[in-house]
C-alpha cells in the first residue's frame, strides 16, 4: 500500500503540533500526541513520548491513506497524495468522499484543488486562522511548491 512520504508526515506533525498530555482539540475530541483522537477504550500513561506518539500517528494515517487510495481514481504525484491524506487525516474520509474536492482530484482538474482545499477552513462553527494555514500548506504541496 502507498504510504505518505517524510515530507507528508512532516506537514502533518507541523500542523497538528505535539502534546506529551491529553487535550480537547478546538473541535472537542479528546487528543494526545500528534492528534491521536483518544476513542474511549484506549488508556494512555499520562504523558507520551515524541517516539511514541509518531508511532501512534503512523498507525492513523494508514487509515487515511487508505481512503485516498479507495476514493481517489486517477494518478497522483507524491506530493498530491500527501497533501489529499493530511486534509483526510484532518477531517476524516467522509469529507472527502462527499466532496467537491474529490470530484475535482477525479476530474483531473488539478488546477482546481487548492481552491477547493481553501474551502475547509472551519471547525465547531468557526473560521480557524490554524485550518487557514494548514489549507494554504496542502494547497502548495498539492500544486508541487
């Protein structure tokens, strides 16, 4: 299976940023490391390495790798895949499989993505200066800059 490059994981942990302790996300999940959502059977001590938590967002990002590579039909350059599995990482694989973004990606009107990318900038009913920044980086990885 097709994995995210360094430069991929590298955006994402950017982006994510790292706490060593538990913390409620800006759209109110329950978050460790580099945005592991905790779901309610896991127990973490309570602080996780920098090594533990990549090893934690591998293991999450296979899942939004394989979305992209389920959703997505046509051919795409490593830097477009890593950009698709980071806004998938971010907002989930409903997200893009209902939207715009997909059908433009399907489309193969790359010029078009990062317009559409532009558009999800906003998390429990707010515009996020941090999801403006993230979808301006995916945008220029997506475009090969």
């Amino acid at each position: 299976m097709r994995s995210i490059t360094q430069e991929g994981l590298n955006l994402i942990k950017h982006f994510e940023g790292f706490s060593e302790t538990l913390y409620i996300c800006p759209a109110g999940y329950p978050t460790i490391g580099y945005g592991h959502m905790v779901k309610n059977y896991e127990k973490f001590p309570e602080v996780i390495t920098k090594e533990a938590a990549e090893k934690l967002l591998k293991q999450d990002l296979k899942i939004a790798e394989h979305a992209v590579l389920r959703l997505i039909a046509v051919p795409l350059s490593d830097m477009q895949f890593n950009a698709l599995v980071s806004f998938t990482f971010n907002l989930g694989a409903g997200a893009l499989q209902r939207s715009t973004l997909r059908l433009k990606v399907n489309r193969e009107e790359h010029d078009e993505v990062p317009n559409q990318l532009q558009r999800w900038i906003w998390a429990g009913n707010r515009k996020l200066n941090g999801l403006i920044k993230r979808r301006k980086a995916e945008s220029l990885m997506y475009s090969g800059y």
